[in-house]
C-alpha cells in the first residue's frame, strides 16, 4: 500500500473530522472535478467544492463518525487511484445519529512534487425500481 496516499487519506480524514475548511480542501488540486453524492451533479473546481463541503458541514453539526473500510490504492509515479467504503455522518439536532455507507473513488495526480485530490466521486447504490437510495446496506 502507498505510504504517501494512505497518509494523505488519512491526515485527510481528521481534517474532516476536525471540520477544518481550510485544511480539507488544501489536498485537492485546483482544477478538482468531484461527483459527490449530495446536491449537483459534479463540481468544478476547489472554490465550487469548498462551497459543498461548507454546505455538508451545516447538515451534520454534531460528533460525526467518518470511517474508511476496505481501503485500496494502486499508485504509479505520479498519478494513483484509492477507493474504499466510508461509513458516515452525525449527529443532529435532535441529538440522534444519522449514518450510512458510500463508496468512494479517489484519483491523485503528482503536481510539483505533491500528490493532489484530482477527482472525487462518492456515490450510493440505489433501487431502480424505487428510485431511492439505499442508504442501509453494510459491507
């Protein structure tokens, strides 16, 4: 496993979980393009981004729970991909839990000697049938 990518998740990760902005979007390049689960179709950018993250972090002002599952990374030189499923969410105002399971797909790119956020995409499975999310699968 990638030393370098799996310590980028990581550091990553605890700036989520410390709700840092500023720190959270500092690991993505600046030409990000994301398809996140929540709200549009994909985002453009670190200042589009930034603006979700913002967004997420109004919807779940509580202890939050952000953990990573089944993590793989293939890495090459100067570009990776990791993917893994990430158990997630927090607690609301109503001080009950809110959490489900996404998958996650990372791409990095090596810029100037940095490994860089190049495309994010979080996605949950859902019924066809139905039309909604399932939310309530587990690994």
């Amino acid at each position: 496993m990638s030393t370098a990518i799996n310590r980028l998740i990581e550091e990553w990760k605890n700036a989520v979980l410390s709700r840092d902005i500023d720190k959270i979007v500092s690991y993505y390049a600046d030409d990000i393009v994301s398809f996140d689960a929540v709200n549009a179709l994909q985002f453009k950018g670190k200042a589009a981004y930034r603006s979700h993250w913002e967004e997420c972090m109004k919807h779940c002002p509580g202890p939050g729970i952000f953990e990573f599952h089944q993590l793989r990374i293939v890495e090459a030189a100067d570009s990776a991909f990791a993917h893994w499923l990430a158990h997630c969410g927090g607690t609301g105002p109503d001080g009950e839990l809110k959490a489900c399971w996404m998958r996650v797909t990372a791409g990095y790119q090596r810029i100037a000697g940095q490994w860089k956020v190049m495309h994010e995409h979080w996605s949950a499975p859902f019924d066809m049938e139905k039309g909604t999310a399932l939310f309530d699968l587990k690994p």
